[in-house]
C-alpha cells in the first residue's frame, strides 16, 4: 500500500505527495516514515532535480501521528520497550533533519536542495512537525484550515522534533500557547504567529516557483548559523530565565503537577535550549520516551484518541440497522436544555420545530441560538449570513401539528413523569409510526416514561449535558423495550450534532449522575464530619478533578440537589445513606443559599457573581475539626466513590462496554483525565492495590467503600479491566 508518490516536472522539481489510501486524512505509519524517507533519498540524489515540493493528495494535508505507531514500537522491542520507542524517534528525527539539511555541506551550508511544504488544508501533529522541518511553508487561504501541535490534549507533546524547532524558531514563549495548550490556528493566525511562511491562493504553484529561485542562505535555518541566539532568551539569559521561571509555574497552576506531559515537555524544552539542536533532538526524544512509558499518557491516548473516536464512528451501534440520518427534530420545550439542543442540530443542517407552551417562550429559545451565533460573529468565528442561515432551519411555535414529518423528537420539558406523559401523548398524535421519541432527562427512568408511549420500541432517553453547545458527551439510555433502531437512531443523531456519545441500560441515574453525585455528597459529608473545606476543595484539584465538590454543587444548584435527595430517598426508604450529607445540603437550602445561580452557597460571591472564597457562614454550623485528614486521604476517598459507582454499574449492566465508562466520565463530569478514566485508573494502580484501599476506607468511613465482587475477582485473579473486558480481550 503506497501512502507517498513521487514525480517530477520539466523544470526539475520533484513533488513527493502524501496520499493514504481509504483514509480521508492522511496520518502517518511507520510504512509510510519508510517511503518518504526513500523517496527524499531519490530526490537529493538525482541530478536532475532542483528542488522538493512535499504536499498532500487530499483536501487537508495530514491529521497526525497513526498513535498505533507507539504500541508497534514498544512491541517489537521485545523486553526493552523504552528503548524501542527511543530509538524509533530518533529515526523520525534522522529523516527530518535529513530534509532539513536537504543534502547541504555541512561546513559551508551551501549545496542544498530547497524543500517546500504545500499545505492544502488541515496540518496537526506531525503534519506540522514535517512542514517545519522544510525550509519554507505555504499554506492555502483555507479559514477552515487548522494548524498546530495538539499533542498535549491526549496526553503526550510534539515528539517529532516540534517542541525543539518551534521554541527556536519562535521562542519559548511565543510558542507556549502552541506546545503547551495544543492550540490551533487557521492559516492567517498561523501565518501572523510565525508557525508558517506564506498564505496563498495555490500553495502548489507558489511553492514550485519559490524552490527554482530559492538561493543557498534560503536553505539554512536560523539554529544551524553561527551565532544563532534563541528568540526571548535562553535559560541563562536574564529574559530567557523569567521566561522559564514562569512556564514553570504556569504549568503547575494549569495541571497541578498530575500530567506528566506538560512537566516532560518544559524539561525538554529547557534542556534543549543550553545545548546544540542535534542534541536537544536527542533531549526531546528522551523526555518523549518517558512520557511514552507513564502509564497516564498511555491512559490518556487510549480514552482521549482511540476510545473516543471509536466510539464516534460508531463502535457500539447495533449492527445491521440502515442509516438514520436525521432530517427533521422536534424539541419540546424551549428552556435552556431545549433552546441548546435546537441550536446544535440547526448547526449541524437539521431542520428544528421547537415547541413551547407559549409562543414567546419558544420564541426566547430561538433567540438563545441567535445570541450564540451573535458571539460567534464578535470572535470571527461565524457570519452574518451563517446565522440567517441557522436561525432559518429553527421553527419556534406552540403547534404541535407542527412536528408533522419529523423523523426525531427530542423532549426536553419539565422533569415531571406526568407532564412528560401529557406532552408525550400529544406528540404521537401527530407523528408518523416510525418518529422515534427521545426524551431529555438525567434521573427519571426511561422505562417508566415509555409507559406513556404507545410505541414503547421507539422510545429511547437522551442525556445532553449542560450548556449543550459546550458540553461533548451525550448519554444514550435504552429502556427495557427500546430497540436497536431507536439506538442506531440516537447514536446518528449525536454523530450529527458531532458529540461524543456512550450508551447505557436503564437504572437509577443512569451512568453520570450515577457517579458524580457520590463524588459531590462525599464532599458534603466531610463538611459535616469537620474537615476543612478548603482541603476538601483542594485535594479534589490536586488529584485531576477540574472542579472541587462543592463548587460543583454550587454550579448545578443546591436546590436541585435537594430534590434529588428527596425523591432519592422516597424511593430508597430506609436504604437511604446520606442523611448526613442532606443536614447540610437542607441547611443550605433552608437558608437561601441555593448555589452560584443566587450567589450564594458553599462559596460567597460579589455582586457580579465571582466566587470570593468558602462562606465564612459555613464554619460556625459546621465547625472544623482539630484534626485534619492527610490529603491522600481526602483524594482516595472523592476518587473511590466515582470509580466504585462505575464498576458497580459495569457489574450490573448498566454500562455494557468500559471505553464508554473511560471516556463518559471524562468527557461528562471531568474525572481526572490524566487517569484515562475510572476503568483505565484501576488498571494503572492494580485491582489488588483498589481491593486493599477500599478495605481500608471501608473500615474508616463506611460500606460505601466496600469493593464490588467483581473487582475482588478481578484482584484474586490478577486481571486487569481492559485486560478482560478490552475490546481486544472481546474480540479473542
């Protein structure tokens, strides 16, 4: 399978063009490092060529790394896998220095050939790393276009000479925003930043007529002349010193020291700027091989990378169901849930009839997408015409004949069984037999709400998260008669709307709130116990969690959790565990603070809604106590009650596949993402070293502890999760 082809023209210019067949973005595999190295050789070593053009065979020119590269590398390094995924990046490395040097002498620098990058489109990843290594970059006036080094996101950073070449090209801190938040940049921002050279209508032609008239000097990049300094300082300049001093601290601040990757590539960038660029290429490949052997960055990838985009494409949609692209979606109700999911399906080209009881209240929820797309606008990312265009597929009314040809219906009304059922009867009245009925809820069972169907099978309960334009993941639960093609029919509808969904049986919280709500009652429960709430806050932030429990409660509203507990506890009885956490969650309520929304609640707020700090109000009630517990101990404890939830959810198949546990719980709520997920964390600390840590908190703060039987199994037995329920271990 040939992934690069090569020709050259009258003129002598060779084009070596990226082109991986069956794939719509080109990434790169280890073959095809094998075929461009190969064919830059034949260029460099025919007489007959002037120059290089290095382009793409597809509207973008690359998405990346193929991350499978990785797991190859330490495989066929048998026992010593480090060294494996060393020495495989050095031979990136070799190859595009190799461009880089084009066949130059290396002490006069003269005799190259020029190397031109021709960017069509999209350039991540490698597909950046490669164009730096060329001595000029064109891109073409594509503003889809995005262009960066977005390694960090899943857990890695730029290892193929990225991080080195753009903090010399740009400096270190220039190229912060670049490395160390992956960020993005359409080819005029890019352009402006220095990431790339030229912007033009065809890259092809510029590039072809700059590499004929390229001279020698044109060749040479500023860190291999004499001389050469590094923009902003290095380490040892006084500039440059400030400059690290407050990277440093930037990244702790931003990570809390628990992703490896940031702290790796600083080190790299670092170290390799007090040493040559041969070397700190030697540097860079040893901080990326260390990252590559943490087991979070391999957590990372696999939940951030290859879960997620599994589970995107479609890995648990029942097979044999036709398409079920949606044309025409229904929302019931135009509060802020409806209004956020009438403006992503009219995003996504989907034609909306959004129902409200009172026309000015459906009206309101059209213009929540026009407020957003008017935001869009102020930060170029939209037009004005883009806008008419959404806001013309969005229909607000309060006629329900209105729904008529819809093939979809979302209902996102009032979390009231009865309401729900009235506003169900009166949908199916108007809809065809084939309409599938999705409603919106996140604690009222799916299989109790199909009661009010008279088609059961088509019945199915979509869980968006709030604010829907921001938030990725959408929980897809099927009731006990839901069938696959009202699944197959949600899963193509949260494709559409380009979310990440997961798919869950029926039960009582389903996944998400399943999990989240133990996390934010545990934090509550130590506020009772006496643990000072600032330690509970920051042990939370300090292991991962992007918010602590208690500013989480405060986000979503004490009030809500108030009711949760009520019906929570109507429906337990005397089974009910958290009556400490509901004297405090009461008290609150009771006194009016209701969370951020009132702004007041465990943390006080100014006027305009800033948080200033926990509410001095909260000690006098709940005095803290002379002892204080070590933070590990705080930390075990918010993390365990998430991950026990998720394996006794997976116990009672609730959850039916653990990548969606993984990536669920990340995407939903923020479970330290450097984990890889609840599943993949237990993998990293081992089912026995969990067992032996839930006896202990079990005998310290409780049964809620206990660990489930099959994670006892699982540790009796020396298997791991993805070990057993992986999709490899599925599919042997």
């Amino acid at each position: 399978m040939t992934e690069f082809h090569y020709a050259t023209d009258a003129e002598g210019v060779a084009t070596i063009t990226w082109d991986v067949p069956g794939k719509s973005m080109n990434v790169m595999s280890l073959e095809g490092l094998e075929e461009l190295d190969a064919l830059v050789d034949a260029a460099l070593g025919d007489p007959g060529v002037r120059g290089i053009v290095i382009t793409s065979g597809k509207k973008d020119f690359a998405g990346g790394m193929d991350l499978n590269v990785i797991a190859r590398m330490k495989d066929e390094a048998g026992a010593d896998p480090a060294r494996g995924l060393f020495e495989g990046t050095m031979r990136i490395h070799a190859l595009l220095r190799k461009i880089e040097r084009a066949g130059m002498d290396p002490k006069t620098l003269k005799g190259g050939k020029p190397i031109a990058a021709a960017l069509p489109g999209t350039a991540v990843g490698i597909g950046l790393e490669l164009p730096l290594a060329c001595h000029r970059i064109f891109a073409a006036e594509n503003p889809k276009a995005k262009i960066g080094l977005p390694e960090i996101l899943v857990g890695i950073f730029p290892g193929a000479g990225g991080t080195t070449r753009l903090t010399r090209k740009m400096g270190a801190m220039a190229a912060a925003p670049f490395l160390l938040e992956g960020k993005l940049s359409d080819p005029a921002k890019a352009k402006a930043a220095g990431l790339i050279d030229e912007v033009v209508a065809d890259p092809m032609a510029a590039a072809k007529a700059w590499v004929l008239q390229a001279k020698d000097a044109d060749l040479v990049k500023p860190w291999d002349q004499k001389g050469y300094k590094m923009p902003g300082g290095a380490p040892y300049h006084p500039a440059g010193f400030m400059t690290f001093l407050g990277a440093n601290a930037m990244i702790m601040g931003k990570t809390m020291g628990v992703y490896p990757a940031a702290k790796a590539l600083l080190s790299a960038v670092y170290e390799g700027a007090l040493v040559p660029f041969d070397t700190a290429l030697k540097i860079e490949a040893r901080w990326f091989t260390n990252v590559l052997m943490n087991p979070s960055s391999t957590a990372m990838i696999r939940s951030l990378f290859l879960n997620k985009e599994a589970l995107e494409k479609g890995a648990v949609r029942p097979a044999g169901v036709p398409d079920q692209t949606v044309k025409k979606v229904g929302i019931l109700g135009a509060g802020m849930m409806g209004a956020g999911i009438a403006y992503v399906s009219a995003r996504a080209g989907i034609e909306v009839v959004l129902i409200d009881a009172a026309q000015a209240s459906a009206e309101r929820g059209k213009a929540h997408s026009a407020d957003l797309m008017d935001k869009a606008i102020g930060r170029k990312k939209a037009t004005e015409a883009q806008k008419a265009d959404l806001l013309s597929r969005i229909t607000p009314t309060t006629d329900y004949a209105a729904l008529a040809g819809c093939d979809l219906i979302v209902e996102a009304v009032f979390e009231d069984p009865k309401v729900k059922a009235e506003v169900t009867a009166k949908t199916e009245a108007v809809v065809g037999t084939d309409c599938i009925f999705a409603t919106n809820t996140s604690t009222l069972p799916i299989t109790d709400l199909a009661r009010a169907s008279q088609r059961p099978g088509q019945f199915i309960g979509i869980h968006f998260f709030s604010p829907v334009d921001k938030m990725a993941l959408v929980e897809i639960i099927k009731g006990r008669e839901t069938g696959d093609r009202a699944v197959a029919k949600a899963l193509d509808f949260v494709r559409q709307i380009r979310k990440t969904p997961i798919v869950v049986n029926d039960a009582r919280f389903f996944y998400a709130n399943r999990c989240i709500i133990p996390y934010i009652n545990e934090g509550i429960r130590m506020v009772a116990e006496g643990v000072e709430p600032v330690l509970i806050e920051n042990a939370a932030k300090l292991v991962g969690m992007p918010l602590g429990p208690l500013q989480l409660v405060d986000e979503t509203s004490i009030d809500l959790g108030v009711k949760i507990a009520k019906a929570t506890k109507a429906a337990m009885g005397a089974d009910y565990p958290d009556d400490a956490v509901d004297d405090v969650l009461f008290w609150m309520a009771d006194h009016g603070r209701l969370g951020r929304k009132a702004k007041a609640g465990f943390y006080a707020y100014d006027e305009a809604g800033k948080r200033q700090g926990i509410w001095e109000g909260l000690g006098p009630q709940f005095p803290v106590a002379g002892d204080q517990p070590d933070v590990t101990d705080v930390q075990h404890r918010l993390l365990f009650v998430q991950v026990l939830e998720a394996v006794r959810a997976l116990e009672a198949g609730v959850l039916m596949d653990i990548r969606e546990g993984d990536v669920g719980a990340i995407l939903g709520w923020g479970f330290a993402p450097w984990s890889g997920g609840p599943f993949s964390w237990l993998d990293i600390i081992g089912a026995p070293r969990a067992v032996e840590l839930c006896n202990r908190l079990t005998q310290a703060h409780g049964a809620r502890f206990e660990a489930p039987a099959l994670l006892v199994e699982m540790a009796e037995k020396g298997e791991s999760f993805y070990g057993r329920f992986g999709p490899e271990a599925k599919a042997a």
